[in-house]
C-alpha cells in the first residue's frame, strides 16, 4: 500500500515508517518539523534502505494536505502528527485544540475530497483517565482527562468515530498507546524532545550524559508496591510493529476497531532506574520529591485483545528498552 504518515519525523512516527517499509509498503511523510527534524529522513534511509517521500506540510493548512493527496495515490494514512507536552497543553490550550482537532479535522476533509477511506490514529492511554480497571481493557470506561492534550485524544476518538459512522465504508483504527521508551537498536532514530523534557526516559537520558543533575522522582507514597508510579513500559520498535499489524484490519469489514498496544506489564519509577543502572552498569542520581499534580498511581494494558485480533504482542523486555534508550542518547544527545 501507499500510506501517507502524518508526524512520520517525529519519534514514533520515524519508527512506524522503518517498520512499513520493512513490510513492503511505500511511505509518503508529512510532517511541519515543529518537534522533529528532517534529518530524520536520512537515518530512516539509511536502516530501511528506501527514502521515504517528503513534504514540509502543516495540517492546519489544508490546501497544503490537499496538495499531498493530490500529487500522490494514498491507500491509507497513519496519523501522528500532533503536539503531545502535557504541561504546555495547560498553558496554551487553543494552540493544542487548533493543532490538534483542528489539523485531525483538515485531513479528514482532504481523505473525504480524495477518496481516502482507512486511518489508522494515534491514541493513548490518557483517555482512560484514572482508570476503573486494573489490568486495562479497551472495555474501560473512558475517564476524565485532567488536561488539554488528553482532552484532544478523546475529542479526536469521538471525531474518527462518528466520521465512521457517518461514512460506513470506511476504516478507523484507534491505537491507545501505553508509554514508549527504547529506540531503533541501529542508534539512528529516538526520542528527542525539545528543551527539558517531561517524560521519565528522556529525562534519565538527560541525566545520564550529563546534562542535568538528577532525577526527580515525583512521589513515593502512592499505593504501589514500592509507592512510585506504575507504567506501561512499551519498546518504540513493538508499538511501530503494532501499526503494521492493525493495518492488517483494512481487509475486514469497514469500521471502527480500537486497540491497547502495550505489554501489560507495570514497572514502577524505581523499577525503571534499577533497570536502566543494571542494563547500562551506571549510575542514576535521583531525589525523592512531591508528586506531580495530574498524575495517577497505576497504569497499565490488558493488550491480550491486539493478540487475539492482530496476532500482535510485544517482543522486547525492559533490559532491551534500557539499552536502546541509552545506545541513542549516547549517540544523539551527548553531542548536542
Ligand atoms: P513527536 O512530537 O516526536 O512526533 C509528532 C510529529 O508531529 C512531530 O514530528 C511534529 O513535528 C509533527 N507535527 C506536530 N504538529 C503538526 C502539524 N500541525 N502539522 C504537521 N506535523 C505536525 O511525538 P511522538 O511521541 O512520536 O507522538 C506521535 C503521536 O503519538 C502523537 O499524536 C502523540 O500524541 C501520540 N502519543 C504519544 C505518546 C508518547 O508517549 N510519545 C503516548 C501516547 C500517544
Ligand atoms: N516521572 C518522574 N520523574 C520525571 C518524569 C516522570 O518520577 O521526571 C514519573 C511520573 O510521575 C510517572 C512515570 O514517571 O509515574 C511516567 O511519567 P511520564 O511523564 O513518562 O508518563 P505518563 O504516564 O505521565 O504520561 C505518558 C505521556 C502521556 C500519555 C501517557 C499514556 O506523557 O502523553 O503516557 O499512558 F498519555
């Protein structure tokens, strides 16, 4: 197939780019590079051994995705694109709607204009909120979103919905993302987030070559086993492999399909810094501080569901996910 990648630069997107190819199938990015860069391009070259096609396109300008589906014959598209900094969405929550909404809403109009009937879309676990069920179903009651950026998933995931429902030969795969760590194991392509970030990974990854002090562990009097929070850990390189994989749903019958990629596993903050020390043989400075407003005890998947149905499960274990993390922050960041 010919699938048009929303967001293909950024972090997930350049790993699902690396894994459609590998399947055989052509890839047309585009992407605005507002957090990512078009190097990227090179390095997906260079482990996949095809450039993908690329435009420099913001979704906000819709003539600009119609000139995308105009110069190219789009079976399918798989969209990330999208602003995802929790903390930012709280302090400017228009530009996250218009983003975000705004842009999902143009590409539905252009896929509508072109013909274009199968989306595959980037979800999180966000959208469960604090969740009613531990281990995660896709059964689990959608909660409340306690800022913008997850509002905008949930908004989203009722957008595609009621788009399938109102044009019924077409496809919606909602894939609700666990938490990504890890890279491609080539060391080309990771997370590279813009200035100090928020997530755990890339910050260890800041600390460990030396570009921040310590880890600020954000709580330990949760009711957890050791009172840190408790993930989904899930390696980048199984979550592009499960867009393969869901994409398997487009010779089905139309509809609306959602899908937990995770690997049902929870790992507290501290299981993640011995790992990481373990894995990597150095050391993690980290202090205890206060918890951070907004984040809940315990999450993680069911993703037996994405087994039954796309005979999909995850490969790689949390050693793996330490040592590829590590292997790009040496290569990427330490020379920033
Ligand atoms: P990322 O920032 O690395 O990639 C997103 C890409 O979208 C970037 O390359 C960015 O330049 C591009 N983009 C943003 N706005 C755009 C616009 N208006 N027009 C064109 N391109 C635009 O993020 P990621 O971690 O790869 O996340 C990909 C998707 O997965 C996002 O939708 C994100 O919300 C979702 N997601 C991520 C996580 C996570 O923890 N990383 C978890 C759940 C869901
Ligand atoms: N944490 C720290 N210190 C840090 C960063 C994080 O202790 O510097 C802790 C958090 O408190 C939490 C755990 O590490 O217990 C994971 O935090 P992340 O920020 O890495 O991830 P979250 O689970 O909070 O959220 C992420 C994405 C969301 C997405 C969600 C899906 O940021 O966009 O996963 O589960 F919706």
């Amino acid at each position: 197939m010919n699938i048009l990648v929303t967001g293909g630069t950024g972090y997930i997107g350049s790993h699902t780019c690396v894994e459609l190819i590998n399947a055989g199938h052509d890839v047309v990015i585009f992407d605005n590079l507002s957090n990512s860069k078009e190097s990227v391009l090179d390095r997906i070259e260079k482990i996949a051994g095809k450039r993908p096609k690329f435009y420099v396109a913001d979704m906000r300008d819709l003539d600009s995705i119609r000139k995308v589906f105009s110069e190219n014959s789009i079976d399918a598209v798989v969209h990330f694109a999208g602003l995802k900094a929790v903390g930012e969405s709280v302090a400017k929550p228009v530009e996250y709607y218009k983003n975000n909404v705004g842009g999902t809403l143009n590409l539905l109009t252009a896929m509508t204009e072109f013909g274009v009937k199968k989306i595959v879309f980037s979800s999180s676990a966000t959208v469960y909120g604090d969740p009613a069920i531990i281990p995660i179903t896709e059964d689990c009651p959608l909660g409340t979103t306690t800022n913008p950026y997850g509002e905008t998933k949930k908004m989203l995931e009722r957008i595609l919905t009621d788009f399938q429902k109102a044009n019924p030969d077409n496809y919606v795969i909602l894939l609700r993302y666990f938490n990504p760590i890890g890279a491609h194991e080539s060391g080309l392509i990771g997370d590279e987030p813009n200035g100090i970030p928020n997530n755990l990974m890339p910050y260890i990854l800041q600390v460990v070559v030396g570009k921040l002090p310590y880890l600020r562990v954000f709580g330990n009097d949760y009711d957890t086993p050791d009172g840190t929070g408790v993930r989904d850990y899930i390696h980048v390189v199984d979550l592009a492999k499960g867009h393969v994989a869901a994409m398997k749903k487009f010779s089905d019958e139309p509809g609306v399909y959602i899908y937990n990629l995770g690997t049902g596993i929870g790992y507290s903050v501290l299981d993640i810094v011995h790992a990481f020390e373990k894995a990597n043989n150095i050391n993690i400075p980290y202090q205890i501080v206060e918890r951070r407003p907004g984040d809940i005890a315990t999450n993680y998947s069911d993703p037996s569901k994405a087994f039954r149905e796309l005979s999909w499960k995850t490969e790689f274990d949390l050693e793996t996910m330490c040592k590829d993390s590590y292997r790009f922050a040496k290569n990427a960041l330490s020379g920033q």
